[in-house]
C-alpha cells in the first residue's frame, strides 16, 4: 500500500507575516503522515528590491528575473523566509530541512526561452530528484522548499512555487498516494473575487476553460489551476485550493 504524503504550497503575505505563519504552520503541524511545504515569498522579494532600487516587472501573474532580481529573490526565498519557516518549525518540536533546487539536485530546471516575453532567469522544471526527497521523508526530516532551482551548471534559476509543488507531487505520485493543497488568502477559486461566498466548489478541466474563455477566472489563478490540472492528469490523487487556515479542514475548491 502506497504512503499518504501532502504537499502543501504556501505565499504571499501569510508567510511573510509573523502571526499569520504562526497560525498556519500550527494548521499545517496537524495534518496527519508525510508532508512537504513549499513556500513563495513574492512580496518580500518585491519590497526588498524596491528598497535596493531594482525594477520589479510581472507579466501574466509571473516575475521576470533579471540578473539583479534573481540575486533580490535568492537572498529572500532562499534564506529569510525558508530559514524563518525552518526556525519556526523546530520551534514546534518539527525537524525540518530547507531546501532549495540545488540542494541535493532536487529539482532540475532549464532557463526559459526567449519567445513573445523575455522572463530572464526564470526556470522551467525539466526533472525532480524523487528518490531524494523519499529518503529525507523516511528518516522523518519534514522538506520545507524555497522556489530556487538550477540547471545543473551552476547557475540558479527563479522557479513558480507553484510549478514547483505540482511537479513534485508528479514526481512522487508514482511512489506515494499524493495529495496536493494550495493555500492562499482567499476560500478557493471564486465566481466573483470579491465575495468568498461565490466558492466554486469542484472544479473539471472542461468548467475551467470555459470560466477562464468568459474571464471569471484570470490572472494569477490561471498559472495555478494549470499546474492543478496537469497534476491530476499524471496521477496526483487530489488538488485542493484553499484558504491557509483550511488547511486541515478539507474545505475550498477540489480539482477534478
């Protein structure tokens, strides 16, 4: 019988919060088996580059990433924030391990081409080292991943962290019974996103594309929901986007 493992992703301003983390990791403690947390850190990397000078620019929900940049969110994702969610899981008696793509050749990436928008030092996932983060799980160290890959000549790359948690639920769902959760600040996908009573609560490939063609759903919820749908379809076992402080409660928006 396969292992139950839960990957939960985590960003914006809950994990740059003090108290917000604090609620959340305690929610995430409680979630029963295996567990990996990958974690962004957006709005961090976006004040501190604002505070050294540097242009921030998005397209599509996406960061391009310069060499200036890509230095501003390695110094953030990397370390402040995956070292403070660290810190705070030791603190709850929880060995965690931080991590980043380049640690143990986790995750493999290679830089993105240059088509209709140049992303500069943005990776695309080629390959997630499976076995690896297997061993680290069985000797009950907790994986907690910052959105760093590399390409495996030495250079680092920014990575989605959403990406991120979907291609590694791909990759373990062949060993694990895999399943995935998105936490964020709203309740789920929404019908309007100013009303957390709109949730919609499943959501199939054939409803998505017909509510993103009629522009209910948009921006950055479209780079999530492609990643939750490319997870189900190479065997992740449930998507769920949520709210950080449902996580453990089984509520938000199931992906069919």
């Amino acid at each position: 019988m396969q292992q139950q493992l839960t990957i939960v992703k985590v960003g914006g301003k809950l994990v740059e919060d003090p108290d917000s983390l604090a609620a959340f990791l305690k929610d995430f403690a409680l979630i029963a088996g295996n567990k990996i947390l990958v974690h962004g850190g957006g709005r961090s990397a976006t004040a501190l580059a604002e505070k050294l000078g540097i242009e921030t620019k998005m397209t599509e929900g996406r960061r391009i990433t310069d060499a200036e940049m890509l230095k501003v969110v390695t110094m953030v994702y990397a370390g402040l924030v995956n070292k403070n969610i660290v810190a705070q899981l030791q603190k709850m008696g929880i060995d965690a391990i931080g991590l980043t793509g380049a640690d143990m050749n986790l995750i493999l990436s290679e830089k993105r081409p240059v088509k209709e928008i140049d992303y500069g030092f943005v990776g695309d996932v080629k390959s997630v080292n499976a076995p690896a983060l297997l061993e680290l799980l069985n000797q009950d160290y907790l994986p907690v991943i910052a959105p760093i890959t590399h390409d495996g000549n030495g250079n680092l790359l920014n990575t989605n962290a959403d990406t991120i948690a979907a291609e590694t639920a791909k990759s373990l769902s062949f060993d694990c019974n895999v399943r995935l959760i998105y936490c964020f600040e709203k309740s789920g996908v929404l019908m309007n996103e100013a009303d957390e009573n709109s949730l919609i609560s499943t959501l199939d490939l054939e409803l998505y594309r017909q509510y993103k063609n009629d522009g209910i759903i948009q921006g950055g919820m479209i780079p999530k929901l492609d990643n939750a749908f490319q997870a189900i379809a190479a065997g992740v076992k449930e998507v769920i986007i949520t709210q950080a402080s449902d996580v453990n409660t089984g509520k938000g928006t199931y992906i069919r």
